[in-house]
C-alpha cells in the first residue's frame, strides 16, 4: 500500500521549498514507479496493489503549469550533468562523472516516458493502470486534512464530497476507498465516510491492536455498525523496509540521500555507513545498489511469508498483511526503492502460499469482517495527535477554528451570489485545513516555508472575507481571479450546491 501526498505547492515557491518538492517526487518516485508499474502489468500483474493518491497530488500530477516545470527540471538535470562531468577534478573523478551520465539518462528516461502519457499527465498513467486491473486507487479528502480536528461537521462533509469529485475529475473514476490522512481516526468518523460511500480505510496498526487486541491487524474490520472496513497496517512487517530507527535504505549500497554535491546538486555518495560523515563515504555504484535492491525483496517475501504462515499456526485463518509506505519513500527517500518492489513483485507472482493483493480484492477474499469500535488514533508521534497539536502550532488551530466557522457563515449568507469569490474563499480555508503545515513545524524539516504558507492562505483567505462582508464587486471578482491564477485546486468547487445541502 502506497500513499501519495505532498501539501499543494503550485505557484507557491520553487526552491528550496516550494514546487520542486514536487518535481523531485516526479522525476525520482512517481515516473519511476509508474514505469515499474507498468511494466509489472505488462507481466500480468493484477489487483495486486493499492496506491492513495491524494486530489492535490492528482491535480499537481495533470495540473500544465506544473507539467511544464516537471519538463525544464528534467531539462536542468541534463545541464548539471554536463557540468559535473565538465567541472569535477576531485577525488573519485572518474566515478562521479560516471555518475553524471547515469543521472543524465534518468531524467531522458523519465522526460520520455511523460512525453508517452495521455495530455503529458502523470494521473492518466495511473488511471491507465487502474482501468486495466494491475492497481486500485484510492482517493481521500480534497486538502488532506486532519480529519478529527475540523470542528464545523459541513467542511469535514464538504472534504470528502470534494475529494472525490477532484478524484473523478483527474483519474476518471470514483475510489471505494480512502486513505485517512495521517491515519487519523476518532469514534463518529464512520458515520461520516459511510454517509459519502467510503468503503475500506487504512488505519495504523496500534489503533486497531489498542481497539481488538492481540492479531487483530491480520484481518480488516468493520467499524461498529456502520459499512466502512478498517485495514490495519503491519508495523512488526512494515518496519523491516522502513521504521523511526532504519531500514532497508540505510544499507551501505544505497544511495545517501542526506549528501548532496554542492557543484551540481546531485547525491553522488552511497550509504557505506550511518556513522561515516560525508569525507568518509564511497561513491554510490547503481549496479551495486540494484543488487542490495533484489536481496532485500527475497529478506522481505520470507518475512511476509513466515509472518503469515506463524499466523496461521495461531489461528487457524489466513491473514492479511498490510505494509503501507509514502510512495516518495520509494525512489525520492530510497532511491532503489522502486526496484526493490520490482523485484518484490516478480517473488511473489511465484510464491506458493503468498497473494500480493489490493485492499478491494482482500477484503472479497477474506471472511465478513467482525465489527470493532475503533478507538481514536494515528500513524503520529505517540500515535495520537501530538505531532500537529502543540503549544508551536496552537496559533494554527485558532485561527482555524476562527476561518470555519466564519467560512460557513460567509457561504450561507452569499450562496447563490459572487459565486468566484466564494468558491476561492472556500479552496483558501480548505487549503488552511492541510495537514501538512503544523506536522511540517513540529516534525518536519521546513517549519519557517509552513508557517508562512498558512499565513499567506490566511492573509488570502481575510482578503476575500473582508471584500465580501463590504460587497466589493469590481474589486471582489479581481480578487477571486488573482488568487485563483495562484491556488487553482478543486476548480470544480460550488459554492451554490457545497455546504446548502
């Protein structure tokens, strides 16, 4: 299981915070693992995996701006190349120009494969995937919000009602399912993504162990009486790749990702180990990390395999395995990491008594789900709420608290009217609602870029506030198109039909 998410960034910088956090995911995960993908299917695989993709990826991922700066960042990698082969008179010359070559072949690799996609979209070679059963995709709501948290019931509605019309609107079709953003769930939420169709989620293991106990996290559940089922991820399994303490990505073949060259901006220095500083690393050999790839996924199949078989000793039952990772871990963090899944899936196609499965398809193939009263968690620090919730953050969570209930005031008084203005009021208070910006303060690497990202949408969203409550026309309507050239997510909005109903 792979969750694709990164906070919108479209025209809101470059670098280094801004909209090449989105091209690196691209160029170094997401064609990548498309092209891996692909290939997989072309082998026959099916039904085999579940990918979230969140509607502000999807709309980044087809979005032509950012399909245009997708193609000059590939365009630039080129360039550094020629100049680290140009440039470089170091130690280990002649590797690092190697290396230049190899990085210059993977940006032509990924620029052609882009070039391949239906309108140059990298949602559409998902959807593709999709349509021909290899994948499910599931959606999620519209800014990835925090969902326990939002205090007005009609915007955390509103959420999931956006989410998936953003999700037909990109990727051609409704998801079943959904990925709670950050795993985050609390008593009552059921009824909610019942109410909008939601078929299964995905919540972090010790949620479901804390609410079913012992091995309750190798079969999903239905949540109390309602008909959304509850997977629960692994951590004993998904940890082997990637956990708070390492992995599979700190091998010392592995690219370092931390090491960047100053003189070219690539990362050319291998792991060799954690505890060497950067004047003690070896230079990073591909054929050698490929290598290191191909052993970790037969280490991983055994332990799936022995996880399930000890399992079944147990109980009786088949089980369930879910390892759910970012998908940016796998080539963006860990540069192999969509290798290794190749690898991982060409095991399994054979295994004997292992299924690589989607969540759609484990579900029809597992027994009803008993139900459970799924107490309220996490994926976070302590598995609770604490790594966005904080003295650093509670300025965020007041002015929130202050934009949603004045967002559905404004949108009840002028529904039916200034319907532009409106509508971005709305996309600005969804995109406060991220995430994203107070986990990036307290858990992140770019605080100072997150805290100025939720006072601009604030300053945008006062602005908008300020024209409506004085019925400014000319000047409203100027407003609502500046801002909207800016922060163009959910385009589909309607004020008028959103928060009426």
């Amino acid at each position: 299981m792979l969750h694709t998410h990164l906070p919108y960034l479209r025209r809101n910088g470059t670098w280094p915070c801004g909209e090449d956090f989105f091209h690196q995911a691209a160029a170094e995960s997401y064609l990548p693992l498309l092209g891996t993908l692909t290939r997989l299917g072309e082998r026959g695989l099916r039904d085999a995996l579940t990918i979230s993709v969140s509607p502000m990826v999807a709309h980044q991922m087809a979005d032509p701006h950012m399909i245009r700066e997708l193609e000059l960042y590939l365009g630039r990698i080129e360039l550094r190349a020629l100049r680290q082969v140009a440039n470089y008179d170091g130690v280990f010359a002649d590797e690092v120009k190697d290396l230049a070559a190899f990085y210059c072949t993977q940006a032509r690799t990924q620029g052609e494969l882009l070039d391949t996609l239906p309108g140059r979209s990298i949602a559409s070679g998902l959807a593709a995937l999709a349509d021909a059963g290899a994948i499910e995709i599931l959606g999620g709501p519209a800014t990835h919000p925090y969902l326990p948290l939002i205090r007005e019931p009609a915007l955390a509605a509103a959420q999931l009602e956006l989410g998936r019309t953003e999700h037909v609107r990109v990727l051609g079709r409704a998801p079943a399912g959904m990925w709670l953003p950050e795993c985050a769930y609390a008593p009552g939420l059921a009824q909610l993504l019942d109410e909008h169709n939601v078929a299964h989620v995905v919540v972090d293991g010790p949620t479901m162990l804390r609410s079913a106990g012992p091995g309750s996290t190798f079969a999903p559940r239905r949540i109390a009486d309602s008909d959304v089922v509850a997977f629960s991820r692994n951590l004993d399994v998904t940890y082997r790749v990637w956990s708070p303490t390492g992995g599979y990505p700190t091998g010392r073949w592995y690219r370092d990702f931390f090491h960047y060259d100053l003189e070219a901006g690539f990362k050319n220095w291998r792991v060799t180990s954690v505890r060497k500083p950067l004047h003690r690393k070896r230079p990073y050999e591909p054929a050698q990390g490929e290598a290191a790839a191909r052993r970790d996924a037969e280490d991983f199949a055994a332990l799936i395999a022995t996880t399930l078989e000890q399992h079944e000793r147990e109980t009786g039952r088949d089980g369930v395995i879910v390892a759910a990772y970012d998908t940016e871990l796998f080539g963006h963090w860990w540069f192999e990491g969509p290798a290794f899944l190749e690898h991982l899936f060409a095991l399994l196609e054979q295994h004997p008594s292992v299924t690589p499965s989607s969540l759609a398809a484990a579900r029809a193939r597992m027994p009803e789900p008993e139900p459970v009263e799924l107490l309220a968690g996490s994926w976070g620090f302590r598995k609770d709420e604490r790594s966005w919730v904080a003295d650093e953050t509670q300025w965020m969570w007041d002015a929130l608290g202050e934009v949603e209930a004045e967002t559905v005031r404004l949108t009840e008084k002028h529904a039916g009217t200034d319907g532009e203005a409106l509508a971005q009021l709305l996309r600005e208070a969804f995109l406060l609602q991220s995430s994203d910006w107070p986990f990036m303060v307290l858990r992140g690497r770019n605080g100072d870029y997150a805290q100025d990202r939720f006072r601009e949408h604030h300053e945008r969203w006062r602005r908008l506030a300020g024209l409506l409550g004085r019925g400014s026309g000319r000047a409203l309507s100027r407003a609502a198109v500046e801002l909207f050239d800016v922060d163009n997510v959910l385009p589909d909005l309607d004020p008028a039909e959103l928060l009426t109903r």
